[in-house]
C-alpha cells in the first residue's frame, strides 16, 4: 500500500490508523497537527482514520518564523 | 492613561511584535522575548523530519504571548488559507499573518492573493493581518474586507535596510483607518523609532534582533526605541525648515552694538 507523506512516497504493508503511524515514526503527538487527504484530524481522531492505499497525509509542526 | 493599542478585539500595550525565525537557538530566543515582553509573537507551520526529536519552540515562548501564525510558503490564497486552519486546529489560535509570497529574490508579497487570503479568512472568524506592499488602494480593500491591520514592508524581508517606502507607508498611515503596522526590512532600532514617529501604530521585527551578537539586548534596545518613537509621535513632532530658528534670545547681547537695537 503506498502512501505519500509529507510529499514523499512511502509504502506499509498492512493497514494503519493515524494513531499508529505517529507512533511508528516516533513524532510526538503534542507537538503536530495532522492532514490526512486535506482533512485536519484532530488528536482525538487519530485512532479512528484507518490509511488506505494512496492516501496523503501532510505533518507539520511550529518553527520560528518572522 | 494608558496607551494601548486596539487590535483584533484586543488591546496591546507593547507594540513591538517579534519574529521567532534565524535564532541560533531556542534558550536565546526565550532570553529575547523575555527581555523584550512583546504581547504577539509570530511563528510559522513547516513540515516535520521524520524521527525528528527537536524541542518545541512552543515550549520556549512565554505563556504571556499571543501567537500569530505566519503562512510563509504560501504561494495564492488557497494555501495561505491551508495553513491557517491547521494552525487553528493546532490550538495556536486564530491570529494570523497572512504571507502570500511568488517570488523568491525579493520575498515581496502578491497583494491580489492576499486580499484573496484576507476575504477567505475573516469570513472564517480569522484575526487576519496582512503582509504586503504599501499600496493604498489595496490597503483600503484589506480594510474593508475586515483585515484588522495591514502590515506594508519597510523594506525586503532580513534586508535590515530600513523605511526604504516611507513615502508609501505614510499615505497608508493618513488614509486607512486600522492600524499600519510596518513588517520587514527594519534593521536597527532607529528604524522602528522612525516609524512609530511617523505613525505607525507598532512595527513587527525578526531578523535585526535574531541575528545580532546579543539578541537580548537588542531585542531591548527595539523595544526602548518603539517606545521612545511612540511618545514622540503623541508628543507632536514639530515642522522641519531650512533656516536657522534661534533657541536662545535674539536681545541682550554682550557687545556695544546690541545697544542700538
């Protein structure tokens, strides 16, 4: 199953929820907000948006910024 | 009595807003903002790097600043509008600076997208300030499309050149009704006091003050300057000539001749 994050194409071989994607790339959950095909998903939803095959999901956190 | 400053419902005392970006750290960040105590701080949304542990810089801006959330790496309205909401979902707030920017030499903004960008997010119940170009017909469209200031550069973004559209500004300044707030290109704490003496109703600084030797002291330094510019502003600024106008007495001269007056 490919998914394209933060604009790069990756691949997972079996179905993951959100939840489970933050987890397994160590983001911390505080920290992110989540774009899952343009949709914002709050914190609380996570565990209920399951990926599916070429799904887009955009990660972004604060920076300093003028 | 005091003076404050009313923006987006809110009344502000200090009227140096800070950028976050080109600090070398965080800890030295912090030190600015707390020497500096701005009411709004600006940030921006980026990407994360995978696996990336680095520390929220959230954690380091004083729980007493308001957030206001920059759309830098938008390119038209719609983009700008993306970043707002996830800086809304986020729990940043609701404060923007909308920042819609085409070309990358100069970073000047495209102020037809951003008056797109103001439209789309004031109908959202955005606090919306726009950067942009001092033009007056598009600040007076900003106004109406309920912008709660606009935000006209001094000069390009980390130019450190200074009010190089002063000319500008100032029309924008004795023409629209919401407050003019001048972003980008002040280099020196001499350049915010000339455009709080000029009117302006706050300026907004990053680079001059992140990038010095002491980004404490500077951001210091900005601050006495704003305040000094301000006070002079409410204070009056006399008329400037071409000739001399003596301040001490024109009689009473030690000298035979001031006699025959």
């Amino acid at each position: 199953m490919n998914l394209t994050i933060n604009g790069k194409q990756e691949s997972i071989e079996k179905p993951l929820t959100l939840e489970a994607l933050v987890a397994a790339k160590n983001l911390c959950p505080e920290k992110i907000v989540v774009e899952h095909n343009l949709r914002i998903v709050a914190r609380g939803d996570w565990p209920k948006v399951t990926l599916g095959d070429k799904d887009s999901i955009e990660i972004v956190s604060f920076v300093g910024g003028g | 009595m005091e003076d404050l400053l009313p923006l987006g419902g809110r009344k502000i005392k200090n009227r140096l807003l800070i950028g976050t970006g080109k600090f070398a750290s965080y800890p030295l960040m912090q030190k600015a903002l707390e020497a500096a105590q701005p009411d709004i701080v600006t940030v921006a949304l980026r990407r994360v790097d995978a696996g990336s542990k680095t520390d929220n810089i959230l954690d380091f801006i004083p729980k007493s600043c308001l957030l206001m959330t920059n759309t830098s790496g938008a390119r038209n309205a719609d983009e700008a509008a993306r970043i707002a909401r996830l800086a809304k979902a986020s729990g940043a707030g609701t404060w923007i600076k909308i920042e819609v920017v085409q070309d990358n030499k100069y970073l000047l903004p495209d102020n037809l997208e951003t008056l797109k960008a103001v439209e789309i997010l004031v109908k959202e119940g955005f606090t919306v300030l726009p950067y942009m170009s001092p033009d007056l017909s598009m600040a007076k469209r900003m106004a109406e499309a309920g912008a709660a200031a606009v935000m006209p550069l001094g000069a390009p973004i980390g130019s450190n050149r200074g009010v190089k559209t002063r000319e500008l500004v100032n029309i924008l300044i004795r023409e629209i009704k919401i407050p003019v707030i001048v972003d980008a290109g002040l280099g020196s704490p001499s350049d915010a006091c000339e455009c709080m003496e000029m009117g302006c109703a706050a300026v907004l600084v990053n680079t001059a003050i992140a990038i010095a030797q002491d980004p404490a002291n500077m951001a210091r330094a900005f601050k006495d300057a704003v305040e000094a510019g301000r006070r002079a502003y409410l204070a009056g600024l006399p008329a400037s000539g071409t000739e001399a106008s003596a301040s001490s007495p024109l009689t009473g001269f030690l000298r035979d001749d001031a006699f025959s007056r």
